[in-house]
C-alpha cells in the first residue's frame, strides 16, 4: 500500500474560548475552561512538545503509540465541541454570538493546498470566522489520524487495520454530508481545502480502497482464487476512480489544491489496475487460454505511462509491479513458444476486467456532552 501521510499535518493557533464566549453562570465558565484545556492538547499535536514519552505515555492511560496518543486528545475534544456547536447555532444569528465567534479567530494550516509546499514564511494559516469550520477541521484531522493508526497497525492485524480505515471513511462521509455544506457560502475559494465537502468525499473513497486493499491482503493470505482477486483489485481501481471525480470538482472549487494528492490516487490506481491484470492472466491461463493471457498482460503493461508522478517510493512499487508482470508474460511466451503456439488476441477482442467493491464505512456516530450552556446575550 502506498503511503501519502500529508492529511496528519494540520496546525492550528490557540484559542482560548472563556476569554471570548461571556459565561451567565460558574457552571458555563467552567465549561468554557475545560473546552479550552482539551483543546490545548490539540494545539500541541505536530508542534514540538516538552513533554517526555513516560509521561505522555501516563497521561493517557498508558498508550504507548503517539498516534493512539493524539486521537484519544481528539476524541476527548470532539463531544465539548460539538456540544459548543450545539448550543451557539441555537442562538447564532445574535449579532453579539457572531462577533464572540469572530473573536475566536479561528485559523487552521491546510496541507493539501500547494500554498503549504511553498510558502518561504512558514505554513499558511486560513481563518474562517465559524464553529463549524473548527468542528469540521478536528474532525478532518481525527480521520486523518485513524486512517495513520490504520497504516500503523497493518503489519501486525489486518482485521483492525481494515476496521480502522473503514472508520476514517465513516468521518469523512459525516463531514462531507453533514458539517461541511454549511460552509460552502463562507469559504473562498483559496481554500482551506479541507472545508469542502469534495474534499472529504476524496477521503472517503481513499479510506474505503485502502480498506480493500487491507482486505485483499487477507484474502491473498489465505490463497484466495486469482479470478476473485482480480475483481478486487479491480473495486479498488474503481475507488480511485470515483475520488478522482471528486479531486477534479475539488479543483474547481479551490485554486490552490495540491497536485500531491492526484499524484497520490493516480499511483494507487496504476499499482492495483496492474494487480488486477496479473490476476485475471493467471485466472484465465489456468482455464487453458495463454493467448489471451499474454494479451492482458502486455495490455496492461502498455496502459502505463511512462512518465508518471509522484513520490520516489511510489513510483518504485509500480515499477515492482510491473516488473513481476514482465518476468510472468516471459514465462508465458516461453511456454507458449513450445508447448500450445497460441495467437496473441486483438486488444478489443480481450475480456474486460470486472471489479468488485465489498468496503463500507462504519458510520460516525458524534458523541455530545448533553451540559446546558448558559451564555450571556
């Protein structure tokens, strides 16, 4: 699986919410308080933080991963949020609430927008005067953690790395659907990217590939048939397909999106499309048709662009790939050359690789401290 980490790299500045929301009563105030202390903790995630592992390591109850570590922050943030949320959409239209809310400054870096890249001055912080953005930012950046943790967890259990990833897409279709639109008449269009609904929706269909991809690998394991595999390999192309739609309507919407992430789900599309192919030649080699085995293959093999993007590691697993792919279409020939003296069909005569998408997202269920909020208006 290919790794593209940039959607952990989020910042934000501090915010400070007793300071600037007026409490009626102690109770509010302290609220208030503890909404800012938990979201310190935030702050600090991709900064350099003083604190040592022993005691991170006890502060969160012994977790011992920095990316378990984070999201156990997020989720302690989250329902004191939403809760926040709650309540101010409420009485949001009152002019004081607006300019309380305005007062906040809310400013979160975008690391899917080209700005990030080449900004001589440091990250680029985009502000937007609106809990809902700060709501959806947290909750962006907690997808982006669990879909790591996923990526963590892969070497050693692919069942939770499936289940970790499927809840990353849960998040990210919540926000797409349900955070995100309300946005739409407040954001420019500079960005930040991860505002837009389109945005999250790439997400969510990168997190569900990446969840069959985890669970092609179990099926791998256990030596799953090869016509089967190929119709997988096949789904997840067919992922990417559909993220790749909503990266070109991302891209209208937002001037400033990273090529990075194009880069990203093109490579992950070329790498399983090639998979497919080499599953679906054994397949039907197996079923005593070379020909158009080598007929796939050199297909497949052709339909790569020689000159694609994206990082260095990348392009090395699609050179592995179709590396393996040459060295089968030479045992192939060989064999054919002396034993079956099979022609090679036509490319339109060849069959068409069919694809099979079995991942879904776990949907995301937001937590809401029921505390009533007593704010002064």
């Amino acid at each position: 699986m290919l790794q593209f980490k940039d959607p952990l790299k989020l910042r934000t500045k501090k915010i400070v919410f007793e300071d600037v929301y007026s409490a009626q009563d102690s109770g509010t105030l302290e609220q208030l308080k503890e909404l800012s202390s938990k979201r310190v903790s935030v702050e600090l995630i991709n900064e350099n933080n003083p604190i040592t592992d022993a005691i991170a390591r006890e502060m969160s109850g012994g977790l011992t991963s920095q990316c378990e570590q984070d999201i156990q922050k997020l989720e302690l943030y989250l329902p004191l949020l939403e809760n926040l949320v709650q309540h101010v959409d409420l009485i949001g239209d009152d002019p004081r609430v607006i300019g309380w809310t305005s007062n906040l400054k809310i400013r979160w870096t975008s690391p899917l927008s080209c700005s990030s890249f080449f900004n001589l001055m440091g990250p680029r912080f985009f502000q937007i005067d609106n809990l809902r953005f700060e709501l959806g930012t947290v909750l962006f950046f907690y997808g982006a953690h669990l879909r790591e943790w996923a990526s963590q967890v892969l070497v050693t259990d692919l069942v939770r790395s499936a289940t970790l990833f499927r809840k990353a897409a849960g998040v990210y279709q919540y926000l797409a659907h349900e955070v995100l639109p309300s946005l739409q008449g407040v954001r420019t269009p500079e960005g930040p990217l991860e505002a837009t609904s389109s945005v999250s929706s790439v997400m969510n269909l990168i997190c569900l590939a990446e969840a069959q991809i985890v669970t092609i690998m179990k099926a791998e394991e256990k030596q799953t048939a090869d016509g089967l595999l190929a119709k997988l390999h096949f789904g997840v192309v067919q992922l990417f397909n559909e993220a790749m739609d909503f990266y070109l309507t991302a891209a209208k919407e937002c001037k400033d999106i990273s090529p990075v992430l194009m880069d990203y789900i093109s490579c992950s599309k070329v790498v399983h499309e090639l998979r497919s192919y080499k599953y679906m030649a054994q397949a039907i080699k197996t079923e005593g048709q070379i020909g158009t085995a080598m007929g796939l293959l050199k297909l497949a093999l052709n339909k790569v662009e020689r000159n694609i993007g994206g990082m260095e590691s990348w392009r090395a697993i699609i050179k592995q790939a179709m590396d393996t792919m040459a060295d089968l279409l030479r045992k192939y020939e060989h064999e054919n050359e002396f034993v079956w003296h099979e022609k090679i069909p036509y490319d339109h005569h060849l069959p068409v690789p069919q694809g099979t998408k079995i991942a879904t997202c776990i949907p995301y269920r937001p937590e809401r401290w029921e505390r009533t909020l007593a704010l002064k208006i």
